[in-house]
C-alpha cells in the first residue's frame, strides 16, 4: 500500500480522532454496563509479584546495518523529557558498546530533548506552555505536529519510533508510523487498565512493543494480547542518585504543597491547598509551608496565589529532593510527583481536583481502579488518604484538613504509614529502565531495518 502523503496522513487521524470523539457517549453507555466486570479483571493482577525486569541481549555488530541506526524519539509533555533524554543516552552508549556507529537521533520534543542531542522537528510540549487554549482550540497546532512528524517518517524513514507516555497524541503518531513502515516502542504503557480499557484493542494493532513501568501491567497486557516488557519505572533512574531520606519524628517540620506542574492544576489545587493547611498552621506555631516547583514557568501564577492567600507560604523552584528531605509530611495533587514521596517515603494526603459538575461525577464513575493515587495501588490499600472533588465546589476541606494534621502530628500513623510506604516501595522496583528500553529499541529496529 502506497504510502499517504504526510498532510493526509495527519489529516486521517485527525478525522478518525474526531470520529472517535462522536461515538464516545455509546462507549461511555457499554462500559457502564460492564464497568464491574473490568474492575474484577483488574483486581485478578493487582496483587502480582513484581516481575522481572525485561531486556535483550547486547545485539552483535553484525547485526547493524552499515549506516548508522535512525530512531524517532517523541515526548507530549515536559515532565517526560528527561525519560525521552535518558533513552537517547543509552541508546548511544549500546550502539557504542555494540561496535556500531552512533545512532542518528531526531524526533519531537522541547529544549531539554534537545540539549540531548536529539534533532528536535517540533514541540508537542508548547501546547501546555500558552495556558490551555481547549481542545478544539488547540487542534491547529497538534494538525502541524503530526504533519511534521508524518514528514519526518516519509522524508527519514526512521528504524523504530519511541513514543514517551502520552498515548493520546502518540497512538496517532504510532498509526501515522506504521502507515510508513516505521515500528513503534511505546515506553510508559497507557493507563488503560485504570479508565477506558476498551482503547487497548486498537492498541494492540497500533503498536509493535510497549513497555510496563507498574508490577500489574505485564498481567493485564497479556490477558488483552499487547505484546508487553517490563522494563521498571523511569523514575527510578533519576532517584538512584538521591538518598531515601525517610523523616523522623524530630529533625524536621515542613509542609510541602505540590499542586502539580501544569497551569490548569495549580491554579485549581494550589488556593485549596492553602486553605487546607490553614488550620494545621494555626496550630503549629512557625510552621514553614513550601510550594514546591521544578521549573520558573508558572511563577508569576503562584506568586499571585501566595499574595491573595491569608496562609504563609514559600515557592521554591529547582531541587525537588532538596525540599522533600527537609519535609515532614505533604499535600500533593495525584501524579508522577507521588513516586518522588514514595521514594523519600513520606507521609502524604493525595488530593485531585476535577473541573466542571459532569466530569466530576463522570470520572470517578469511570474508574476500574480501587484508588486513584498509585502508592496506594503498589500498598494495596489507602495507605495515603486520597479525597477527589469538584474544584467549584468547597469539596471535602475540613476532612482533609484533619486527615493532614494527622500526617503531620500523629506520630503512631505515621510510623505506620512509612512501614507501608517501604513495601510499596520494594513493589516499584530498580533503576536501569531507559537502558533497558534502549535494548529493546535496537531489538525491534533491527529487525526491521528501513532500507538505506
């Protein structure tokens, strides 16, 4: 089959994303219907054993062609650069281990992707960076993305293409791919098993690999037919490097807030943070309250929320660890930033703030999960207290209020909470992922190496 010129290519799936879109509501019917059956399906892998982690065998000079290796590597959000940028490494550091030459690296992603060495075409990540235009507002812009990422496949013909996370922009790009002969390796798997398990029918014929970071996914891919390696969390890699600094009961007394790392969440959960906190600052005379930060971005945003709030509080930017081994408990929006705590083994309240009165009761209706926050999946129970709610609504404050000053005050929960926190913990498993992911690259590269 010919293959379609990259305008059209975008085009289609463009089309058959909005398609998809119109025929949402009969899903949304069915899966009501059968959302219990789901959830008992997923419960069966929860509790598995961590399993092992997955990699080829260093492949032989032999088996790369004579020109150097083409790989496409892609990252829908900042917070998934460095995975993309690490992958990039080892990538090099096998091709160089392997006697071949380097890799000619090239794909979608921001400065920090490019700082990497990899030849950046476009960025995805921009999206987040104007504000949240809306869907429909934004589709312009992931038209040009895909249009540039399908010329980049027509033009280059890549060996493999490395999608990181976001499979809402990525499993287009991976059906754009395979449209040109390009393979993909989907590093981070959906989270399909957690909401919209259906999506992994058609994304068992989308991709070529995709790789677990969570001990229940093998399982759970495996039942659907998605050819699955457990490869480990790519947190790990960068926490290797930082000391398990679990708080005592004495030596330290701050309260960090992180209300997530997009502008929609903070300017949701940080206000509501700080109210939360309130009373828990009333009563601990020189409480400091940290706003933790990894980059500049939203600065001027949080600097105005801290200047209308009646409660205290600094932001810090840089060193997240540098701030979570001088805490003593935290209030945290559910995200990647939970493996951060889970690591410093940290007590913790989990909040998610859901916008509009039909997403907030559609959301948690749509769940097959027991729990929303992914330390307490790993614990197997509500290790840390999770409140979801509306975020125009008072929500649950006072509860969370008090559920905070426990992890604060309440020394025998949390000794408890930490001894929980270490098991979990030992479920996440070692650091190496994005060699691991590396290997398998190559492996799936070099069976189907584009011609020259």
């Amino acid at each position: 089959v010919p293959s379609p010129h990259p305008r059209r290519a975008a085009r289609l799936e463009l089309a058959r994303a909005l398609l998809g879109l119109a025929g949402l509501p009969l899903r949304l019917g069915w899966f009501a219907l059968t959302r219990g059956r789901w959830k008992r399906r997923l419960a069966v892998h929860l509790d598995d054993p961590t399993p092992a982690l997955e990699a080829p065998p260093l492949p032989a000079r032999v088996s790369f062609p004579e020109r150097p290796l083409r790989i496409c590597l892609s990252c829908g959000e900042t917070s998934s650069a460095g995975h993309a940028a690490r992958v990039a490494e080892a990538l090099r550091d096998v091709c160089r281990e392997a006697g071949a030459a380097p890799p000619e690296l090239f794909g979608l992603g921001p400065t920090a992707l490019a700082e990497a060495g990899v030849d950046c075409i476009a960025d995805p990540t921009a999206a987040a960076t104007m504000g949240g235009q809306g869907v429909f507002k934004e589709i312009p812009f992931y038209l040009d993305v895909m249009e540039a990422a399908a010329q980049s496949f027509a033009d280059r013909r890549p060996d493999a293409f490395v999608p990181v996370d976001a499979p809402a922009l990525h499993l287009p790009l991976a059906r754009i791919a395979r449209r040109y002969g390009v393979p993909t390796v989907h590093m981070v798997a959906p989270q399909y098993w957690a909401w919209g398990p259906w999506r992994a029918a058609v994304y068992r014929k989308t991709i070529t690999r995709a790789l677990t970071i969570f001990p229940w996914e093998p399982g759970w891919f495996a039942d659907r037919a998605v050819p699955t390696a457990h490869v480990g969390h790519p947190q790990m890699d960068v926490l290797q490097a930082v000391e398990v600094t679990a708080p005592d009961a004495e030596s330290r007394c701050e309260l960090v807030l992180l209300p997530g790392s997009r502008r929609g969440e903070v300017a949701v959960h940080l206000p509501w943070m700080l109210r939360a906190a309130a009373p828990l600052a009333s009563e601990v005379p020189g409480l400091k309250i940290t706003v933790a930060q990894s980059g500049e971005e939203l600065r001027p945003l949080i600097d105005d929320i801290l200047a209308r709030s009646e409660v205290t509080a600094t932001l810090e930017v840089g060193d997240l660890h540098a701030t979570l081994c001088r805490a003593r408990s935290a209030l945290a929006a559910s995200g990647t930033v939970l493996t951060d705590l889970l690591h410093h083994r940290l007590p913790a309240v989990v909040i998610y703030a859901l916008r509009g009165g039909l997403r907030s009761r559609l959301v948690p209706a749509l769940l097959t999960t027991p729990f929303f926050s992914t330390t307490n999946l790993l614990a197997g129970g509500e290790l840390l207290p999770e409140r979801g709610f509306r975020a125009d609504v008072e929500g649950p404050l006072e509860e969370v209020s008090t559920l905070l000053r426990r992890a604060h005050l309440d020394a025998e929960w949390r000794a408890q909470c930490r001894s929980g926190l270490q098991r979990a913990a030992e479920r996440v498993g070692p650091a190496g992922a994005a060699r691991r992911c590396a290997q398998h690259v190559l492996e799936v590269a070099l069976g189907s190496t584009q011609p020259l």
